[in-house]
C-alpha cells in the first residue's frame, strides 16, 4: 500500500505545487464555466477575459511567491 | 482537421519536455552505471521505459473514446494546472527566487548515496530500482504531456515519437560523454514547455466551456506569445520583489 501512496503523491504532485495556485486556477475555471456566458460582451472578448484572468494568476503568484522568499 | 500550428505545437511539447525530463533521468542512470555497473542501469532503464510505453497504450486509447467537448474541459483543465506549475517554478528559477537544477551535484549526490548503499551480492536489485525509478518518476511527466496532447488534438503517435526522439538524442548525447548534460539549459526549456502547455491548457478549457477564440486553432500561438510576454515580464518584477 505504501508505494500505491507514493504513486498517487507523485502524480497528484505533477498538477500541485503550490495549493492555493492550484485553488485558484480551479476557482476561476469554476467562475469562467458560471458567468462568462453571462457577459453583455461579444464572443471573442469572453475568451479573451479567461486568457487574462490566467495571466493575472500566473503574475500574482509568481509575484507573491517573491515576496514571501524575500520576507 | 488539425492545423500545423496545432500540430506542430503538440509535438515540440512533447519533444522538448521530453529532453528535460531525459536529461534528468540520464543524470540518475548514469550514476547508477558509474557506481554500480551498467547491466543493473540498463535493466532498470529498459524496465522503466516499458512501463512507460504500457501507460501510453493502455490510457491513449481510453482518451480517445471520450466525448471531445468533456476531453477538450477535462485535460485542458490538467494541462492548465501541469503548465503553469511548470512556468511558475521556471519563471522562478529565472528571477534567482529558486536555485536551479544542477544537473552535476544531483550525480555527485546520486553516486554517494548509491556508494553508502548496501553493498551488492548476484543481482543488484538497489541500482536496477534506483535507474526503474529514475525512468519512471521523469517519464510520468512525458507520459501526461503525450496523453493529454495526444489525446485530445488525435496527435498520439506523432506526440510518442517526438518524445522518443529527445529521448534517444539525450541516450546518445549521454552515451557520447558519459557525464550529466549539465549544460543543457533545462530552465529554458522548461520555461518553453510551460508557455507551450499552459497555452494548450488556456485554449482547450476555452474550447471545453464553449468559448469562441478569435482564429480557431491558430489562436493557440497568439496565447502562447502572450503567455511568454507575461512570463518575461514577471521575471525581472519577482527578482525586484525577492530583492527586497
């Protein structure tokens, strides 16, 4: 049974590093799935504020990881 | 039908992740021969590689059979998260935050701890389960990338070979010096296949949650460039933060 842990450790750890990175990628996933069809916006500009939302997480958390190494 | 950029994007994925992933795993292999012998490396090599090969059989297949609209949401949801854990740590290691791989103290730190091992009598099962799992844990990456862009975009066995071709360019690369390919520059590579993947992952979520992107498939370089612009830019921003 150990190594059937290790195993599942391993892969869950190929998608989790950091939990809260991987909380919020899912939430705003979870958010696009809910409103974004909801938006009073044209069909392209609905991608384009889940690609940006994307974007913005990457750089929060880089950025924040940053700090927390520094402080 | 499957444009070049589609295509060709899946299979650079693959090819380059897989020269990362190789490089690492050669590093324990050839810390295995060096200190133990090379049959046992190759064994655990072989062995390793197979079981690899087994899960691209036994799950690409499965894959392929799903609904594309669930595929697209399911594996461009795991390729969202896969991607940008790999370019956040590499945009990390960029910015000085994180230390980089070091391709030579892993060997020097695998060579002792196989020296401090038991010493071997017959079958040295320690070195042919150190070079399995070195196979293995490496290769689940390269196995995820092939099946989920392999999967999806039905690029399976063209994702397989690009996979295999890094593999046998790092195995000849390594049989050609006999040291770790230290200077093979993973975290630029990494930082690649993390702009590739997050980009796959951004496009094929959209695709799964019925989002129209502006030039269907071609729209996945225009994500890709902008995931690379903010991965650039977020580099010197961390290292200004980490300094103080």
């Amino acid at each position: 049974m150990k190594w059937l842990a290790a195993a599942a450790r391993e892969i869950a750890g190929l998608f989790v590093e950091d939990v809260g990175f991987t909380l919020c990628i899912l939430a705003w996933v979870a958010l696009a799935a809910l409103a974004l069809r909801e938006l009073p916006v044209g069909e392209p500009w609905r991608a384009a504020i889940f690609l940006a939302g994307c974007l913005a997480l990457l750089v929060e958390n880089v950025l924040r990881a940053a700090r927390k190494r520094a402080g | 039908m499957l444009s070049l950029a589609h295509a060709g994007t899946a299979i650079a994925s693959a090819f380059v992740a897989s020269l990362v992933e190789a490089v690492e795993a050669l590093t324990i292999v050839l810390a295995v021969g060096t200190v133990r012998g090379w049959r046992p490396a190759l064994a655990g090599t072989v062995a390793g590689l197979a079981f690899l090969a087994l899960l691209v059989l036994a799950f690409g297949p499965l894959l392929a059979r799903m609904p594309i609209e669930y595929l697209q949401l399911a594996v461009g949801v795991l390729l969202l998260l896969f991607g940008m854990r790999w370019l956040r740590k590499a945009i990390l290691r960029a910015a000085g935050v994180i230390a980089l791989h070091d391709e030579a103290l892993a060997f020097a730190d695998g060579c002792a701890a196989l020296r401090a091992a038991h010493p071997r009598r017959g079958w040295d099962a320690i070195a042919v389960i150190t070079a399995f799992k070195a196979v293995v844990l490496e290769g689940l990456e390269v196995v995820f990338i092939v099946l989920a862009v392999g999967a999806v975009g039905g690029l399976l066995v063209p994702a397989s070979l690009g996979a295999l071709a890094a593999c046998a360019l790092v195995a000849i690369a390594g049989c050609a010096v006999h040291r770790p390919l230290a200077r093979i520059p993973e975290n630029t590579l990494k930082f690649a296949v993390g702009v590739l993947l997050s980009a796959f992952g951004a496009f094929w979520v959209g695709e799964g949650l019925g989002l129209h992107w502006p030039g269907d498939d071609l729209a996945i370089l225009g994500i890709a460039a902008l995931f690379l612009a903010a991965a650039a830019a977020a580099a010197p921003l961390a290292r200004g933060e980490s300094a103080g």
